[in-house]
C-alpha cells in the first residue's frame, strides 16, 4: 500500500494544485477579461505568449524560470531584495513555476466564457446604473461561470499532472517539492513496481474523474 | 423642457451628423430605413457610441459637452434603454432583473413603482422564471419594466418590437400605448415601421443616410407630399380627436376633432377620452358637391392644398380641413376631371375611420 513518503508526496501535490489554481483565478480573470475587451495591437502577442506553455517543453519553460528565479536572474533578485531569498528548489518556487506552466488552461476557458457573452448584457447594466466594476462583478462573472468552472478544473488537474517543470526547478526534496509524479518516478528507477503501480493508478482514477466532471457535468453542456 | 443634441460620426464609408431639438416629453419616433443612423443616433445620447465633439442636453442637464470636456459615462446618465434584443440577465430570475437598476438608484429618486410596473406590463405571472424560459415578447416587456424601474428621466428604445412576430408584436403594443399615456416619461423611440410610429409617437424625426430630413408634429410630417411618410400603401392622416357621445341604439360613436366631427362604429371608449384617429389616404374620395343619397357619413367640406403624383395612374391630394391635415388618394383621372389644383374648395368623403387608442 502507500508509504509515509507516498502520502506526503500526495499532500503536497494536492496542496501546490489547489494554491497554483487559486492564483491562476485571481491573475488569470483580469488578463481573460482585458484580453476579452481590448482592441490593442498586443492582445494577439499576449494571447500568443499566454498560450506557450502548450507548445513548450516542459524542460524549456523549467530551464529559463530557473535562470529567471536563480540568483543572478531578475525574479531572484527582487526575491532577494525582498529577503525571500532564491526560489529554485523551494516550494514557493514550485507554485510560482505552475502558475506560469498552468496559465493557458486557466485563462482561455475564461476567456472564452467572456468573449461569450457580449456587449449585450455588460451595455443594459451600463445603462442599469452599474459601474463598469459593477457589472463585471454582477454580471460578467456570473455568466461566465462555466468558464471558470471548467478553468478551475483543468488548472487543477493539469497541475497534478506536472513532471518536467518540477524536475528542472524543484529538484525532489520530500515535503518541499517532491510532488506524486516526482515519487512515481522515484519509484520506478528503485525498480519498486508496486508503489509506482499504486500511485500511476490514483492518478490514473483521479484523471478520469476530473475529465468526466469537466465533459459529463458541466453546465456548458448541458444544453 | 428639450432634448438638444449635436453628434458628428465618422465611420468608413458612412458619416452621421445630426442636430436635433426635440421635445423633453410624449413619444418621439426616430424613423428611416436601416443603415439611415437611428440606432447610432439613440447609442450616442446613452454614450453607449462615443460622438466626438458632439453635446447633449436633455432636459437642462449637460451630459456631454467635448468642448468643455464633459462626458457622462453611460451608468451615470439618468436614462433607460430598451434594446432590440431584451438583453435580460440570463443568471437572474425576472423579479431579480427587474431590481437590478433599480436598487441602483438612490430611493429618494424613485417615481415608478415595481407593482405599478408588473400590473402595467402584465408580468406578475413571471416574476421567478428565468429569461430563457420566456417568450420574446414577455422577454421584451420585463425589459422595458426593467428600465423604467430606474425612474428615468428620458426612456429610448431601439426599436423594440423588431426582433418579435407579428403576432407578439400586437400583444405589446398596447403595453407601450399605455405607458405613453400612464407615465410622463418622455420617450426616444427608433422605428422603420410606419405603423408603430403611427400608433406611438407624437414627434417625427425622419433620418436618411445620417442626415435629418425632417422633425416636426407625426400628424403633420404623416401628410406632407414632400416626405416619403405620405407615400406607399399605408399614407394616412392621425388626427388628435376627443370623445363626444356615444349612441348604444345606432351602435355610434361620436367624437369631435380640430375642424370637425366624425361618426365611427361603436367604440370601448369613455366620453371625453383623448383618442387618435387613423383616416387612411384611400378611404377618402372627393366630390364637388355634398352627396345628398349616400351612405356615407362622415363627408368634411375641405380645401386642397396640394397635389403629387403617387403610384402609376394616381393622385395624393393633401386636404385642409378646418385646419386638420388629411389625405386622399384617387385617380388621375378624376383629378382631371374635377379639375383639381391648390385652392380647391371639396368634400371628402370618408369611407373608414379608425381609432387607434
């Protein structure tokens, strides 16, 4: 069955997933929201680099949020000037990489759901009074709630699913970055088939789970 | 009290200019044919479309102004907007639709109440439904409700029976005559109909190519020659009129106009009750002389004032009777052989008279 060190490996997975989707909702609904209304010649370069981490290996992204967060890089030095430190092989490190790695699956579902709705509903509350913030708050928002469903969702599960961004950048220190796929891995070379089984399998089930909510029960499909 | 607007917009290929001095009160129709600027000119006055250099006043208060830089954001103007689409919130039940301007609004300000509202429009039934499990017309008179609700001080509607069937269209109509006669709202209504315009406005502004041709009383825009209103099957006269008598044994109803009086077909309506009559140009045919055995009743001794060609082998005479405005369409035939012209002393004899609220 699972190990102490399997269960903290899960903990952890669990723990970087949640806290990485909760920061992709907060930035990623102002940029899905600009890049939604914008008419700027940048909105297509932005979407564009929003969306790299599809195409990228993961060792690539992993490779240059390394040097950006090392010492002599510029998120390292205003970690350091901040007395935070260098990110690299940390768990805040972890977080800020998935943020990156997991941006386009949180984004363009929002995204989506906004460019969805139209003027239509944001001009009648416009001309019910509500501010601009208003309506974005008590209309966007809640008719683009599937959007956010289905982002929340895939942001989530796309992150449990990391492997080579957390190799690069977070090593494989138990409780600080040594996340499930990490430990299957571990697992593996030890030539230890029945751990690996165990946990490929958990994340196997959870997948599908997490696929089968986003397809079968989303209210986006319903109709 | 006046609506006093100046908007110049330049699109590729299409230039709106227009300035306007309207009534701050009663219905006033925009009218023209698609693509003639109306619905720019209704977004501009709610600062949904942006005129640069262009100025607002409504009613004394400045809601844009670029030379002085003052530009009202569209929330903070105190309008209501029905779109062609009703645009309801799909995430909100009606009865939450229908707060939503108005808790918006600070409560000192509030004229209009909710209950008032869902008995006039006839929604009370459909206060917890959601807007997808409504038909399009009940769609369109939650959002009317919805933006009366805010109290308005100027209600502009673009074109709000557009999007609905013939069949729903009549079902609201009279929903939006009664609010013109309820409520002292004044109304800034965008229309291709001359049917609607007929029925509702007061005031005309007919708009072509972005350009106002011409703004003045519907009743006397409907009757000019020189404006396309008057052309085409539907040329009628609208006729401000009063109810005088009604007579249960002939099944009458009497009521009296500006020039004259007219009998009409028994009628729901209350002695002394305001009404607008429709005298279709075609129902009226000319005679030198009164007709002594006719079945006729209504016969108005009147003067010509002008004569157009219309369709192919027809006339439009325009009438003055006792100084109401009136048309008749008859043959060039006849024309010619009364010897019609400007100045011509006739009777018109008036085959159908209707009224329209």
């Amino acid at each position: 069955m699972l190990a102490a060190a399997d269960l903290a490996a899960i903990w952890l997975t669990l723990k970087l997933a949640t806290l990485t989707t909760v920061l992709l909702l907060l930035i990623g609904t102002p940029i899905a929201w600009w890049l939604a209304r914008t008419r700027s010649a940048w909105k297509g370069a932005v979407i564009a680099v929003v969306a790299l981490p599809i195409v990228l290996p993961p060792t690539v992204i992993g490779f240059y949020l390394l040097v950006a967060m090392g010492p002599n890089g510029p998120i390292g030095q205003l970690t350091q000037s901040l007395g935070l430190g260098v990110l690299p092989f940390t768990f805040a490190g972890l977080v800020v990489a998935s943020v990156f790695y997991s941006m386009p699956f949180v984004v363009q579902p929002i995204l989506n759901a906004f460019e969805a709705i139209g003027e239509g509903p944001l001009e009648a509350a416009a001309t019910l009074r509500a501010s601009p913030l208003d309506a974005f708050f008590t209309v966007a928002v809640p008719l683009a709630r599937p959007g956010f469903i289905t982002a929340s969702i895939l942001g989530f599960a796309h992150t449990v699913g990391e492997f080579g961004v957390v190799l690069m950048i977070g090593g494989n220190i138990p409780d600080q970055t040594r996340v499930v796929s990490v430990q299957i891995y571990d697992h593996v070379e030890a030539l230890e088939y029945a751990q690996a089984h165990w946990l490929s399998a958990g994340l196997v089930v959870f997948s599908f789970v997490v696929l089968l909510a986003l397809y079968g029960l989303n209210p986006n499909r319903r109709r | 009290m006046s609506i006093r607007a100046r908007f110049d917009i330049a699109y590729p290929g299409f230039t709106f200019a227009a300035n306007l001095d309207l009534p701050g009160r009663g219905v006033t129709a925009l009218f023209g044919h698609s693509g003639s600027g109306k619905t720019t000119c209704l977004r501009a006055i709610a600062g949904l479309e942006r005129a640069p250099g262009g100025y607002l006043e409504v009613n004394g208060e400045v809601w844009q102004d670029d030379a002085n830089d003052i530009f009202l954001p569209t929330h903070k103007r105190p309008l209501g907007y029905v779109f062609q689409e009703a645009n309801l919130f799909a995430h909100l039940t009606v009865r939450d639709n229908l707060d939503y301007g108005r808790k918006r609004v600070a409560a000192a300000k509030h004229r209009i109440t909710p209950k008032h509202m869902i008995e006039l429009l006839g929604i009370a039934p459909l206060l917890d439904r959601l807007p997808e499990r409504l038909s399009g017309g009940e769609r369109q008179r939650v959002a009317i409700a919805r933006a009366l609700l805010t109290s308005p001080s100027l209600l502009l509607m673009d074109e709000p029976l557009a999007a609905l069937d013939m069949k729903r269209k009549a079902e609201i109509l009279p929903y939006l005559e009664r609010l013109h006669d309820e409520l002292d709202v004044p109304v800034l209504y965008v229309s291709h109909t001359p049917d609607e315009v007929a029925r509702l406005a007061d005031h005309l502004v007919l708009l072509e190519d972005g350009k106002v041709i011409a703004s003045g009383a519907t009743s006397e825009l409907m009757t000019r020659l020189d404006m396309p209103l008057a052309h085409g099957d539907s040329a009628e006269a609208l006729i401000p009129a009063t109810v005088i008598r009604q007579d249960i044994n002939d099944l009458l109803t009497f009521v009296a106009f500006h020039g004259g009086e007219l009998t009409l077909p028994f009628q729901e309506v209350q002695i002394g009750q305001h009404v607008r009559i429709r005298i279709q140009a075609r129902d009226v045919s000319l005679t030198l002389t009164r007709q002594q055995d006719t079945s006729i009743l209504n016969i108005l001794s009147a003067t010509v004032t002008d004569i157009c060609n219309d369709n192919p082998g027809q006339v439009l005479v325009a009438l003055d009777v006792g100084g109401t405005r009136m048309l008749a369409r008859i043959t060039h035939k006849s024309s010619e052989a009364l010897e019609l012209k400007a100045g011509s002393k006739v009777y018109a004899q008036i085959k159908g008279v209707a009224i329209l609220k």
